[in-house]
C-alpha cells in the first residue's frame, strides 16, 4: 500500500470516528442536563437554635448606634417648642403619664416638678445629671411623690436633654423601671450671656400674676481649660386664685353640667351627705341653738334641709322655706385656694474643666447651689375623721349602717353642754359605759385657724469632683473605653 493510500484510510477512520462520536458527545451532554430522578429518602434534619433576646447592655457602641431609643432636646429645640420651664416639658413629653406634680397644682402640690413616665410612680423614673446618679438629696427628693425635683435645674444651665423612651431597669437597675431622663449640663461656653423672659395673665380679671426668668451666663477658657459660671433667678408673682376667675370661683359646677365639690365639713352643718344646716340667722352665733333644745337635727326649728329638687333652697321642719343664702348648703372652698400658686427660685451653678494630659487625664469639679419657694395654701382645717368613733376612734366599732354618721365629722355625746340635742344617733362603749352620742357634727376653723399656708422651702446643693480620661494609649481596641473617679456630695 502506497503512502497516499495510507493517508487516504486515515482520513476516512478519522471521518467515521467523527460521524460517530459527535451525536454521542451531545447526547451526554444533554443527558447530563435533565435533572436526576428523585431518591425517596428521610428528611434532612432542622437545627433547634436557642432564641437570645438582648433587653440591656454596658458594651460601649458607635455614637449613632444605641441599645435604646433616645429623644433629645437641645435649647433650640426647646425654644422652639415654646417650653420655657420644667412644667412646660413635663407637660409636653409625650412619654409623660398618669397623676403629675408640678408649679400649677395648688391642691396637693408641693412645689416640685416631678417626671411621671408612663405613669408608674414618680420614683421608679431615674434623673440623672452628665449621665451619673447624683447624691439623693441634691434634687429634693422630698416631695409627696418621692420623685426628684427636675425645676432645681433651669435652662440656662443646661446643654441638652436626653429622655429614654423605653424602660431600662436591665442597665441602670429597679428605679429606672419607667424610664430614664439625664440633664447634660453646659461646661464649655465662652463669652457673657445676659438673658431674661417676662409674662403676665393680661386678662383683666381681679387679679394678675407676672412671671418672670433672669439669668447670667459667663465662660472663658483655653483649648485645655474650661470655665462657666451661670446664675438664674426665677419667680412667679403674686399668683393666681380660684375666686379671681369665674370658671373656678366656686365648687358647685352644675351651672357648667358638672357637679357640686363643695365640701360638707364647715360649721353648724350636721350629718352625711346632704344633712342639715343651721338656719343663717343664726350661723356663727354665740348663744344658739339652745343647747338641749330638741331631740335631733330634723325636729329643731333652728336647723334646715336643702331641697329635693338640688336648687338651693332650704326648709325647716316645719315646711317653710328658708331663701338660698349664697354657699350655705355646702363649704366653698374654692375660695380660699389659689389655682396657680405663688413661689421663686434661686440657683448657682459653676463648673470647672482641665485637661492634664491631651484627653487621657481630665481634672474637674462642678457645683449647684438651688433654693426655691412655693407658697400653696388650703382652707381652714376641718374635724375629720371622728377621733371618738369609727375604725379609728377610740372604741374601734364601725359607724352604725344608718342614721347620719358616716368617716366625717365628729361625735359629741349627749352630756355635752353644747350639743342641742337630747336622743343620740347611736351609743359607743367609753371605760365599759355606754354614751349616747350624736355623731356626723361637722366644723372648719374659719374663724379660729384662718385658711392653712402651705409653704415649701428647699435648700439643695451639688458638689461633684474627680479625674476622667480615656484609655486609648494603651492599645486600639481600649480607644472606646474611658475610666472615672468621682467624689459627689449633695443635700
């Protein structure tokens, strides 16, 4: 065979193997794409993963990353939202709940401004002053509340506020249950600052009442040292009373379609809810009723009912109409009561800040000086509960079911000289004798005691001193970490 023919049989066997081989390498090619059949087997098993939930942590993180949700008012915002006290911002929290005390609340006011959040208890939310606990008595934790006095830090003095708008007992422990409010206070201003706001009801009523804010401001320093001294003065003038608006001026609301507050317990009044009055000829007289003169309040000629249909009118006895006497069914107390009370406030404050080694070694000292004033006052003081009968008498029986005692007023026995009457309304065990007694008398020192004066006066001082710094020097990972020594003193 020659050498053509050879290659000649060569390129056929390579055609052929061609020819051949080609459709086979493409039907496995599409053999191999059509997915494999399904193997019934067992299923894979599942992983149970233990679930963490995170409610709290002291692990530092970035500035914008925070384990709670925080609002912060700086004085711009502040301003803004015309807040111009701690009442106002008290009031304008939205976090803030339930019974409150505040500069506005004559009646139970203590004259503190206390934070409510939630409306847990004033004391389950945690003030804190540049993120610290402060001494317990440098906010006047006095008050009816328990809860700190935040109108012991005014605005003047302060750089910004942050309010934790979630519980954080998990961090800061058991008083922080509502919430957590930190006043960061100003230690770096420079320059003078002479400040002062004014304001007056202007409503041409039968009193007014101004309120005024002053404050100075001053700072100085270098890029290591800081220096700032504030002083602010604040008062509320004169105030305002219930009688001085007519919306306020009397207990009785029904001519608004409320109800009548007034109170029971004034003199010559007898009796539960309702009861009886001296007629008016003879309120506050020397020599009547005679003493002994009738059996009970209901057949006596000197005593009244008011009437059935609620409208002010008086019967005696006998049937016979005693006109109205303005508020002689019941006590008006609303004249006597100031709806927004008087009161002032004084508070020093300086700080002091000097970096000793470039942010690694801080010295600084600061300190609060604060007194405020609140001038609140009620009526005279009435006789209530019965100190003779009752739970808490001396006999310790329960008031009768019927008849006209009841907790209020006292019981006066019949052998009294005074009492007018000569059948008791039930008897009390006195020494193991039986004494008919008349019970449900009312009384109110009108003429003896004069309206009670309510005055709260605070003296609050905070003085904090110590060294801080930063431990990045020691190695990256420490350059989020910071140490602090502080010796705090307050009262």
């Amino acid at each position: 065979m020659t050498k053509n023919a050879l290659k000649t049989f060569r390129f056929v066997r390579l055609a052929l193997m061609a020819s051949v081989g080609f459709p086979f390498i493409l039907a496995s090619n599409a053999f191999a794409q059509l997915p494999a059949p399904a193997v019934p087997g067992e299923p894979a098993p599942s992983a149970e993963v233990e679930r963490v939930v995170v409610t709290g942590s002291n692990i530092p993180t970035a500035e914008e990353t925070g384990p709670n949700p925080v609002d912060t008012y700086r004085p711009q915002d502040i301003e803004k939202l015309g807040i111009r006290n701690a009442t106002d911002l008290q009031e304008f929290v939205p976090q803030e709940a339930g019974g409150t005390v505040n500069l506005n609340i004559g009646n139970g006011g203590d004259g503190t401004v206390q934070f409510n959040l939630r409306g847990i208890l004033p004391k389950e939310t945690l003030i804190l002053i540049d993120g610290k606990r402060v001494a317990y008595g440098s906010l006047s934790v006095s008050g009816f509340s328990g809860g700190p006095d935040i109108n012991l830090i005014p605005f003047s003095m302060v750089d910004h506020v942050d309010i934790l708008k979630d519980g954080a007992s998990a961090v800061y422990g058991s008083d922080a249950i509502a919430g957590v409010v930190n006043f960061f206070l100003v230690h770096k201003f420079r320059g003078l600052e002479i400040g002062g706001t004014y304001g007056n009801t202007n409503l041409g009523a039968s009193n007014e009442m101004g309120e005024w804010e002053a404050w100075i401001k001053a700072g100085t320093g270098d890029d290591k040292t800081d220096i700032v001294v504030i002083a602010d003065f604040w008062e509320r003038t004169g105030g305002v009373f219930s009688r001085d608006r007519d919306i306020s001026s009397n207990g009785d609301f029904r001519r608004f379609g409320g109800f009548d507050a007034r109170s029971g317990n004034f003199p010559g009044h007898y009796g539960g809810s309702g009861g009886r009055r001296l007629v008016p000829s003879l309120f506050f007289s020397a020599n009547t009723p005679p003493p002994h003169s009738a059996p009970n309040a209901f057949t006596s000629p000197f005593y009244v009912a008011p009437s059935a249909l609620g409208i002010g009118d008086h019967f005696s006895h006998t049937g016979t109409r005693v006109p109205p006497d303005g508020n002689f069914l019941a006590f008006n107390f609303a004249a006597f009561t100031p709806a927004l009370p008087p009161g002032d406030r004084q508070v020093y404050y300086g700080s002091f800040t000097r970096d000793l080694c470039d942010k690694y070694l801080t010295v600084f000292a600061d300190f609060k000086y604060a007194r405020s004033f609140f001038d609140s006052s009620l009526a005279a003081v009435p006789f209530t509960p019965d100190p003779f009968h009752g739970v808490n008498g001396i006999d310790g029986t329960p008031f009768p079911a019927v008849g006209p005692s009841g907790p209020f007023g006292i019981s006066v026995p019949i052998q009294n000289a005074f009492n007018p009457f000569t059948v008791g309304d039930t008897t009390i065990v006195i020494n193991g004798n039986p004494v008919p007694i008349t019970t449900g008398v009312r009384f109110r020192g009108l003429n003896d005691t004069g309206p009670r004066s309510e005055k709260f006066t605070y003296w609050d001082q905070l003085f904090d001193v110590g060294l801080r710094g930063e431990m990045g020097w020691i190695a990256d990972y420490f350059k989020t970490w910071y140490w602090h020594a502080l010796q705090s003193h307050g009262n």
